[in-house]
C-alpha cells in the first residue's frame, strides 16, 4: 500500500475515534474544557501541575454547571443532591479504573486492598474480616498509643524549638508525630520519625514518589501498564518493595513471631494492635495472605499520616491566621481541661468549639486531590437535575466543590468558619439539628457510605485531641505571619511553609503531661 495511502487512513481513524469519543450519546452536551472531550491528557497536565483540585471549583462556576465533562468519559458533579445516588448505600456504582494501579506490590504481585478494590463485593470481603477492629469501641483502647507518642511529640517541641528558641517546621513535625503515632497502633513500633527528627532510611521520601506515581496513574490508569515495556528512568515505575514495603514486613513478622511465641501477651499493659486483629483475622481465615497483611499494615500508615497530617496542618494554620480562632480554643480548654494529652472523650464531647474547627478543618480542605470517581452501572442513572447518563459513564464528586455548596454550609461556604459547626443565635435546637444532618450528609471527608474510609475513627481520635492538646499548652507563632503556605497537589494535599516559633503557655511544661 502506498504510504501516503497508509498514512492518510490511519489520521482518518484517529480523527473518527476522537469524534466518536467527544460526541457520545450522553456526554456531547455537558460543558467542559475543549481537550478534555477527546483525551485524559488535559487532565494529566492539570495534576501534574498541581492545580487540578484547585481549578475544578472555577471549572463549575466557569461553565455555571453543577456538571462538567473533565475527561472522554469522565464528568465532575457538585450538585449536593446526586451524593447518595453515587455514593449511598444502596448505590450500585462501583469504583473506576482509577484504582487498577493502586494496590500494593508484595513478592511481585499486586495485593487487594480497600481502596484498590472496583466492585463493593471485593470490598466487602476485604474489608469484613478486620471491620470490628476500627469500631469505636475498640478504636478508643488505642488511646494509650496516641497519648504515648504526644508526650514524645512534645518533648522533642522542647528539646529541639522551646528551650532553644529555633525556629520548628511545624508542616513536618507534625506529619512525623502522625507516622509514629498510627504505626505504633498498627505494630506496637514507632517508625522513629520524631526521634530521628527526619526521614528514616527514605521511607518519607519513597512514599512520596510512589503517590506522585499514583497520581499520574489514577489520571490515566494507562501509564501503569505503559510503565511496565518502557525503560526510560523517568517514566519507571517506584519501586514498591524498597525500604517501606520491607520495614513493614519485617515488623510484621516480628509480630507474627511474637503471637505464635505467645510474647506478644505478656505485657498486660500493652493494648493490643491492629497486627493483633489483622493475625486474628487470617487465624479464623487461612485465605487472608501474608501479602494482604502488608496491604491491610500500609494502607493504615499511608492513609493514617496522609489525612491526619493535613487536617492538622489546616486547622493550625486557619487558627493562627484567624487569632479570635486561637483565643476561643484557648479560653475553652483553661475552662474545660484539667489534663494532658486531653482525654478524647472530653476533647470530642466537651469542647464544641474545638470539635467545630476539626469539622471545619475537614470541610475546607479535602486530602485527595482527585475526583472520588464511579461508573454508571446497567440501566444507567437519571440525576436530580433530570440528566441521564446511560451505564459505563463515570462521574465524580470532590470533597472542596461539595464543601463550597452556598445550599449546604451557608453564604460563606468558602470562608474557614468553625461557627458554621454550632448553632446560631436565635436558632432552635429543631433547626440547628436540620441544618448540621444536611452537613454531615454532605461531607465527604471520609468518603461516603459503604466504601467509607474504614479508619475514620483513628484519624478522628487523633485530630480532636491535638488541637487541644496543642493550644492547651503552646503559644505558637508564625515566623512569617503575613505570607500564605505553600500547597502541593499531587495523589494528596500536602502543605508547606509553616516555619513557627514555639513557646509554653503560662505555666505549662513537660510535666503538664506528666513527664
């Protein structure tokens, strides 16, 4: 065949399928970036240039749309009534290809996870045997852990920033505390963050290439498999059984040695930790492998110190840039407190006002950068509005576009303002308790009904106590109060710049923690 013949008929194809693609029944009439009718890459370029969470809100008012087309098959909606018939209970939406590249890698081969897992049957069967493990009543035993690693947190504060006056990356102490603290409920062992006063043997560092990897691979699922064939440095795949996957298996067997041995029962003191539960679970089930007990121990430390250390980086920096905030949490823990680390059941049920900025702090800024997609599943779906999209579509909500729903969280829906968490003045107890329902059934902080983020609990028992715990005992200070942080948007929301000075309150001390 002539070549000229050859070339011509393959851009016609590739002209016919871009066409095909762009004007599919169902999609051809939902507003949206020209590119991102035809392909992913539209949106590739967005994450990788990490204002992809950050456009999406303009993106809707752009196109004044509750929907719009981000992707050839992808649609973003904000439209708060559409929440349960994506996400609720009896939604027969699964996830999208978005999580083939997600789970992890053990002995070569991919492990299920959660997250990872399409269709609510796998996750459900991966989900039940460890579920009773991170009930609230159990979750509330690990409180020892928790308590364990604020005393470390605070004397490292002292040793290294308090007593000398330098200046603490706050950004990253923080998120060291809530390594340490989740591996120690995970494995009874600190991963040694605060100790270290850093990274320990890269694992910071590795984790960050793999979720950057990720980000780019929940985008376009594609360049998984691309990955595999292509031997160019810059597009290889992290290695996923480096120094994190093998830190976590090595604990893992000392834990398995330690249950078979019997040692692991003999400090009585000690509560049990979700290795306990993961090992009592493939006990009373042989088919939970070895490799899903790693997918089970680093879903744990990756998702706990992800989330944790953003809302508690957001809930700080809100705080100190807002000081009424500071006073009104100061003034309500010298009224309400009588020790430290503040006991979770106070901070969560004593101390309103703090628990309204943890809400709000979860509210305002969203963990994951992308859509928490689903697909249309035989029969298709009609929304609210009365668009019908026919099965094999797949449409998404973000946690901030919902967040700024003017219908759900108020005029101010874009302003950080932990009144909106309690009543109004003048309001009845009957239209308050309207008003917070709707809320809360619009939150997407944790996710959304059956695939909701499992350790919730965990990372609440954390971030309520913090808050306290931190304006209880320090006056933290800004080095550079008048320039905003720094965002990095890529797999999770990471803030940066929140270099501070650190002092103790009054006649606070160590031993105001009982050191």
């Amino acid at each position: 065949m002539d070549p000229l013949v050859l070339f011509s008929v393959v851009i016609f194809l590739i002209i016919v399928y871009l066409l095909r693609t762009a004007f599919q029944a169902g999609l051809a009439g939902i507003p949206g970036p020209f590119l991102a009718k035809f392909t992913n890459l539209w949106r590739l370029y967005k994450v990788w240039n990490w204002t992809f969470k950050q456009d999406l809100p303009a993106l809707h008012e752009y196109y004044n749309s509750q929907l719009i087309r981000v992707g050839p098959n992808l649609l973003s909606c904000t439209d708060p009534r559409a929440v349960e018939i994506i996400y609720g209970f009896q939604s027969q939406f699964k996830k999208s290809d978005m999580v083939k590249a997600m789970g992890p890698i053990y002995q070569g081969k991919r492990q299920p996870t959660m997250f990872a897992a399409a269709d609510n049957k796998t996750h459900a069967a991966i989900r039940r045997p460890v579920a009773p493990a991170y009930a609230m009543s159990k979750i509330i035993q690990f409180e020892p852990f928790v308590d364990k690693s604020m005393r470390l947190f605070y004397t490292r504060l002292d040793e290294l920033f308090i007593s000398t006056g330098n200046v603490c990356d706050y950004h990253n102490w923080v998120q060291y505390w809530a390594f340490d603290v989740i591996s120690e409920m995970t494995m009874s062992r600190s991963l040694r963050f605060m100790e270290a006063g850093g990274d320990v043997d890269g694992v910071m560092k590795q984790l960050t290439k793999e979720t950057d990897y990720r980000a780019l691979t929940l985008t376009m699922p594609e360049i998984d498999e691309l990955a595999k064939w292509n031997p160019l440095r810059w597009l290889s795949k992290p290695d996923q059984s480096a120094s994190f996957a093998l830190r976590c298996k090595r604990i893992l067997q000392q834990r398995m040695d330690e249950q078979t041995s019997g040692a692991a029962t003999t400090d009585a003191n000690r509560p049990a930790d979700f290795t306990s539960a993961f090992l009592e679970a493939q006990a009373k089930d042989p088919s939970i492998s070895d490799g899903q007990l790693i997918g089970y121990a680093k879903a744990n430390l990756t998702a706990g110190s992800d989330t944790t250390s953003v809302i508690l980086r957001t809930a700080v920096y809100y705080a100190l840039k807002q000081p009424w905030i500071a006073k009104r949490i100061v003034e309500e823990v010298d009224t309400k407190v009588k020790s430290f680390p503040v006991p979770f059941h106070t901070a969560r049920f004593d101390l309103p006002f703090c628990a309204a900025v943890v809400r709000e702090s979860l509210r305002k800024h969203f963990a994951f950068m992308a859509l928490l997609e689903r697909e249309v599943p035989a029969g298709g779906c009609e929304l609210p509005d009365g668009t019908k999209l026919p099965a094999g579509v797949v449409i998404g909500m973000h946690g901030d576009t919902i967040g700024l729903s003017k219908d759900i969280f108020g005029e101010n829906a874009d302003v950080f303002d932990p009144l909106r968490w309690l009543p109004r003045a003048g309001e009845s107890p009957e239209s308050f308790e309207k008003r917070r329902k709707a809320m809360n059934a619009h939150d997407l902080a944790f996710g959304h009904g059956t695939r909701s983020c499992i350790g919730r609990h965990v990372a609440e028992m954390e971030i309520y106590k913090f808050i306290p715990t931190f304006f209880g005992l320090l006056e933290p200070r800004f080095v550079r109060p008048d320039e905003p942080w720094q965002l990095r948007q890529l797999f999770v929301f990471k803030q940066s710049g929140m270099d501070m000075y650190l002092k103790w309150r009054n006649d606070r001390s160590l031993a105001s923690l009982g050191i």
